[in-house]
C-alpha cells in the first residue's frame, strides 16, 4: 500500500517507517522537525537501502499538505504527528488543540476529499484517565486528567463521527501504553530534549550523567516493591502493531480502539535494574513523597490486539532496555569524537 506517515521522522514513526518499507509498503513522510531532526530520514533509507520520501512540513498548513495529496494517491495514512508533553498541554492547551486536533481536522478534510480511507491514530492509555482497576480493556470509560489526554479523546470522537457518516472509512485508534526501547541497530531510538517525561529516558540520562540521580514518586503503594507499576512496550513491537492494524483495515470498515500494551507491568525499580543490568552503571535513586494524581498499577488488556490483529509484545524488559542503552551509548560515543 502506499500509506501517508505524519509525524513520521520522530521516535515511532521511524520505527513504524523502517518496518513499513521492510514489509513492502510504500511510504511518503510528512514531519514538521519540531521534536526530530532531518537526518532521521537518511536513517531510516540506511536501515531499508531504500531512499525516503519525505516532506518537511506543517500539518496545520493546508496548501503544503494539499500538495503531497495531489503529488500522491494514499491508500491510508497513519498519523503520529502530535505534542506530547503532559505538562506544556498544561501550560500550554491551545498550542495542543491546536497542534493535536486543528492539524488533524486539516488532515481528515484532505482524506474525505481525495477519496483516502484507512487512517491509523497514534492514541494513548492516557484516554483511561484514573482507571478503577486493571488490566485496562478498552470498553473502559475515557476521561482526561489533562489537555493532552483531552486532545487524544478528541480526534478518538472525531474519527467516530466521520466513519458514522462515511460507511467506505476504516479507523483505528491504537492506545499506546508505555513505549521504550530502540531499533536494534542503535541507529533510531529515543532522545528528548529538556527533562524527559518518561521514566526510561529519564534513567537514561542518569545513566550518562546528565542527571545526578532518579526520582522515585512514592515506594509505599501496594506492588511488589512499593513503587509504581506500568506497562512497558518496545517500540519495535508497537511498530509491528500499526501494520498489523493496516492489515486489518484491507478487510474491515468501522471504527475501532485496540491497546497496544505488554499485559503486564513493571515497576520503577525493575525497570531501573533492568537498565543498570543493560548499561553496566549505577543508577543512584531519591525517594520522594507520592505524587497526587499517580496510581499504583497500570497495565493494558492485550487480547483485543490478540483477536482483531492477531498481534502480541515479542520483547521483554531487559530486552527494551539493551536496545535503549545501545541507542544512547551511541549518542554518547558520537558526541565525544
Ligand atoms: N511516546 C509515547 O510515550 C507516546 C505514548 C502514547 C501516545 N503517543 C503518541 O504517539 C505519537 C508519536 O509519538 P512519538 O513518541 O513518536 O513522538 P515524537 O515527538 O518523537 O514524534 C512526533 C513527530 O511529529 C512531528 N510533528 C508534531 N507536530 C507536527 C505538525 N503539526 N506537523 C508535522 N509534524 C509534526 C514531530 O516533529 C515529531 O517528529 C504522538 O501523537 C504521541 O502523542 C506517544
């Protein structure tokens, strides 16, 4: 298929680019730069020795986009492209409705106009809000503790409305959980500017000494070592969902919301061991207070995936955390020379 990648020179869009050239698909990427850099694209043509094409681009400018819709013939899109700091939709909310669902609006109207009519979304358990209890199915109620998470929920609806009204749609929202991990080669991987938001990253940096030390958010809630539990998944294994997910909009029309997540969970010290196992350092962790809002334990139902895609996680922690380090490792290494 010859599929239209927003978003797709950034962390899962690369990895979803490689696979999707590997698998025999046709790819045209549109990427705005604003959380990646141009060179991803010689990367991913050095991991598929096929050259890219891709367009620097916002979404939000209409005629730029109009243009690689009239330049192409998609058969669907998969759409990654999006803000996705919690704390700036905070501070920030219209830049995220902006970015998040004008964009997407924009997208949409060129789909429904030149006639495209399978489209991925790069959603997210955020939708869950404050689950009651886990694993999180996707019948659950959404709700959104945030602007981010609103704007998720959002274009979820609006993809909703518009296959109501367009029977030939096919959509799928994939409810990511906790992505981690880099391609095996080291080559694209993960590295957010700033202070990472996510705990991997965030070891990461301790791990090369950026930063002193984690900061673990509360050891008294009920897990296995009293710190907070998530559901990790390696990038590689999200990439392989979204093909999947393509596959199934050959056959079906509709609406649907499917997680992509492990089924099970892991704990920040877990992970932090994992990690120091992956790396060879030490990393040194502070606790602190719990954080208002946080949970004990959250992980995904998987069988949806299981049943629609005939798709599951492949890779393990240790293994998300070896393709992490090589990743930084690397980073590192090319920023001594
Ligand atoms: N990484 C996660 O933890 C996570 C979890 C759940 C959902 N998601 C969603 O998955 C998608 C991809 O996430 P990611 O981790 O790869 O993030 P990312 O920032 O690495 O990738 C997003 C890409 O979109 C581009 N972009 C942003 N706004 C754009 C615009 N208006 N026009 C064109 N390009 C634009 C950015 O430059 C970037 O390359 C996002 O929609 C994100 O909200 C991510």
């Amino acid at each position: 298929m010859k599929i239209l990648v927003t978003g797709g020179l950034g962390y899962i869009g690369s990895h979803t680019a490689v696979q999707l050239v590997n698998a025999g698909h046709e790819i045209v990427i549109v990427d705005n730069l604003s959380n990646t850099s141009e060179d991803v694209a010689q990367k991913i043509a050095d991991l598929t020795q096929v050259e890219i094409v891709y367009e620097i681009l916002d979404l939000l400018d209409i005629a730029a986009l109009e243009n690689v819709f009239k330049t192409h013939k998609f058969d669907g899109v998969i759409h990654f492209a999006g803000l996705k700091a919690v704390g700036e939709s905070v501070e920030l909310p219209l830049k995220y409705y902006e970015n998040n669902v004008s964009a997407t609006v924009n997208l949409m109207n060129l789909m429904e106009k030149y006639k495209v009519n399978k489209m991925i979304f790069s959603s997210s358990a955020t939708v869950y809000g404050d689950p009651v209890t886990v694993p999180i199915a996707e019948d659950f109620k959404t709700s959104a503790t945030n602007p981010y998470g609103q704007t998720k929920i959002i274009v979820e609806n609006m993809m909703d409305d518009y296959s109501k009204a367009h029977p030939e749609f096919s959509g799928v929202a994939l409810r990511y959980f906790n992505p981690v991990g880099a391609h095996e080669s080291g080559l694209i991987g993960e590295n957010p500017n700033g202070i990472p938001n996510n705990l991997v990253p965030y070891i990461a940096q301790v791990a090369t000494g950026q930063r002193d030390h984690l900061r673990v958010w509360g050891d008294d809630y009920d897990t296995i070592d009293g710190t907070g539990v998530r559901d990790y998944i390696h990038v590689e294994d999200l990439a392989h969902g979204h093909l999947k997910a393509l596959e199934y909009t050959e056959k079906e029309n509709g609406m649907e919301y499917v997680n992509l997540g492990a089924g099970k969970g892991y704990s920040v010290l877990e992970v932090k061991a994992a990690f120091e196992k992956a790396s060879g350092r030490e990393i040194p962790h502070i606790v602190f207070e719990r954080r208002a809002g946080d949970i004990a334990t959250s992980f995904a139902n998987p069988q949806k995936a299981l049943q629609l895609f005939d798709w599951q996680v492949q890779y393990n922690l240790d293994r998300m955390c070896q393709d992490s380090w090589r990743f930084i490792d690397n980073l590192e290494k090319g920023e001594e020379k």
